[in-house]
C-alpha cells in the first residue's frame, strides 16, 4: 500500500476577483493536480467562505476546510494564517503545506513549507504598489523564502532572479508553469470569429491586446504604434480587452492622441468564449509588457496558432520562444515595422503561428500539475526548515 503525504494548501491570501492573475493560476493548477491525481499524495485545502462560493468545484475535488473571515480584511487573513491554519496543519499532521500567495507565515505548524513567488515586480518596479505593500514584502519575503524547503515561480525567469536576489541554491528551486487545457488548441467554427467580429464592430483584420490596463503592460506603445501602422493598414483593428487598471487614464489619452482612436475597440472584460474567437481570428497578438512573471496571454495567442510580438524582457522570450517576433519595450519604432511583418507577410505570420502552437504544448495543465507534484515530493523529503511550528 502507498504511503500518501499530506499535503495542506493556504488559501487564506486568495480573495476572489481581487489577487488578480494568480488566482486563475493557483484554482487551475489545483484542477489540473485534482485530474492528475497522484496517489502518493493526499491533498487538502484551507480557505475562505468567499472561495468556496466562488469555486465550489475546488471543493468538490478536494476537503476544504474554511475560516469566516472577510477576505478584504488583510490584517485577520494573516494572523488567521499563523494561529487558525498553523493548527488546523498540526491537528491534521499535515507533513508540506502549499503557500502560493508569496508568503510563509510566521507560524507554519512544523511542516515542510513549498513557496510560490509569481514575481518579483514589488521588488523590481515599485513604482506600481502601495508603500505599505513594497514595503511588507521586502520585510517578509527574504524570510519566507530563507524558510521554504521548496520555491517555485512560473517561469524560469523568475526562479534565477530568486536564486541571484535571495542567495537560494538550484536543489530548492522549482519552475511550475502556466497551464493551458487542451481545447485550447482547438480552432474555433468559422462562425464564432464571424460573431465577435460582428459584436466588436470589426471590419476587417485586428490586433489584440488581452490584459488589464496596469502600468508595466504599456499601452500606450502598442498604441503609437498602432497610429503609424493604421495609415498604410486602413483593413486592421487594435483590439484592447481586459477591465479598468490603474493606468487606464493614461491608456485612454494615448487613444484620444492616436488619432485613431475609432479604430482601437475597447471591450471591457469579455466572456471567455469571446476571448477564444478573438485569438483565434486575430492576425497577431501584441504582448508590449515590460515586466512579466510568466505572460499567459501570450501563451494562449500561440496555442491559438496566432503570431505573437512580445517584449524582450523577463519571461517573455521563455514563453513566447520561436512562434513570435521579439521587440525592445518603448520602443515604438521598432513594435511598428515588427507588427507590420506579420501584417505584411503572410509566409512569416504562417509559420511563426505554426512554431507558436508546437512550443505551446510545452505548457499543459498536466505538465504543471506534474511539476507542482514533483516540488510537494521535494518538499516531504527535505522536511521544515528553520523555526516556526
């Protein structure tokens, strides 16, 4: 009979609609762990009321035990992480407990602690957070990662800056990936892409942009880029969807001073449906960010079979590899004659999205939920680290 390690998951950090891109991360790692289904684990999940009405299948495919506590109330989150979760993980003798939120409570109950850190933008780029939250962060997250038997981050970016800024050798450091499901992959009927055309108003070719307008996703160059492509492309579109982010005012008046702007459509937050028809049909997906953990949205571009510009920096190239071009962020000059490739060149856009599907099933959502299970093992046979039952 198989020995099963148990594992507990803090969830006490992930407050529904509000942590932003990790908590699709986190809930789809854990689906693609549930389907997975290794039997030398035995798995359980610690959280809010508020996460299990918004994800009660989590609930279905694991125990979950939650705690009434208001999730927009961060101080009661943390203590309740260091006295309620630290004793639900004694009571239950869990031996590794999963905290993907970037932090490690004071208090972890005596077991062996996985981490995982999305980024390292607080730290990089502060200039897009709160000086309380920089300034927790730069207090906690040394000591939480000097704690963890096992980091991980989405992208091997990301997991170098940890080990170069923390001092953290390569046998505790762990890449888990972005995960995309298989029909992803599938085209999509002829008749959706007629659809969203229709419903978005679009005449003829576009350009999308599928992220929430912060700071460090730039806008604005795909914007003036966009304004010097548009003269000599009158058949081409900037699709920008995505809700509000605190640099909408900025992106707003980068479209008012395009003089395009009845060509750059704003849809909000789309239904998913929508966002599959709209990859699927675009001649290229634009990624200007100059600051990613990972970079789903460029992911999902590929998988889609659609060419891909991205910025050079971070984890993009990772990402992106061979089904892309890749520009220097800002660089204005240099976004408009590499989008005007693909525009223009139909052989280049074909086989850029060909290369593109074929890296992107790198990343399925059992290839990280493999990688997530092998970093729980990793963890069991380490054992705790430090102080903090």
């Amino acid at each position: 009979m198989t020995t099963r390690t148990r594992v507990g998951v803090n969830l006490l950090w992930l407050v529904p609609g509000v942590v932003g891109g990790s908590e699709e991360y986190v809930t789809r790692l854990l689906r693609a762990l549930s389907d997975l289904d290794p039997p030398d684990l035995d798995v359980r999940l610690f959280g809010l009321e508020e996460l299990q009405a918004e994800h009660p299948d989590l609930g279905e495919r694991f125990p979950l035990r939650t705690v009434p506590l208001r999730g927009r109330l961060k101080p009661l989150r943390v203590v309740g992480e260091t006295t309620w979760l630290a004793a639900q993980v004694r009571r239950a003798h869990l031996e590794v407990v999963w905290h993907p939120g970037g932090v490690v409570p004071l208090l972890t109950g005596g077991a062996a602690t996985v981490l995982t850190v999305h980024d390292l933008r607080p730290l990089d780029r502060p200039e897009g957070f709160s000086r309380t939250k920089v300034a927790y962060l730069r207090a906690v997250l040394p000591r939480s990662v000097r704690r963890a038997a096992v980091v991980t981050a989405p992208s091997q970016h990301v997991v170098d800056e940890i080990g170069r800024r923390f001092s953290v050798g390569a046998d505790r450091l762990q890449v888990v990936p972005h995960g995309i499901g298989a029909g992803l992959f599938d085209e999509v009927a002829p008749s959706e892409v007629d659809r969203v055309r229709a419903t978005y108003g679009l005449a003829g070719r576009w350009l999308l942009y599928p992220v929430i307008t912060y700071p460090h996703k730039d806008h604005a160059t795909l914007v003036r880029a966009f304004a010097r492509l548009a003269a000599t492309h009158p058949d081409v579109d900037l699709v920008l969807t995505g809700g509000a982010g605190p640099a909408e005012d900025e992106v707003a008046a980068a479209i008012a001073a395009s003089g395009v702007a009845e060509r750059v459509r704003r849809t909000g937050r789309v239904p998913r449906a929508d966002v599959d028809a709209l990859l699927d049909g675009a001649t290229a997906v634009a990624f200007p960010s100059r600051y990613e953990g990972f970079g789903n949205g460029a992911l999902e571009g590929l998988a889609k079979g659609t060419p891909v510009v991205a910025s050079d920096v971070t984890s993009l190239p990772e990402v992106v590899g061979d089904g892309g071009l890749l520009v220097a962020p800002g660089d204005v000059a240099g976004w408009t004659d590499a989008l005007g490739q693909v525009l223009d060149d139909p052989a280049l856009a074909a086989r850029l999205g060909a290369a593109g599907r074929s890296h992107a099933r790198r990343f399925t959502d059992r290839a990280a939920a493999e990688a997530l299970a092998s970093a729980l093992r990793a963890a069991a046979d380490s054992g705790p680290r430090g102080s903090g039952g």
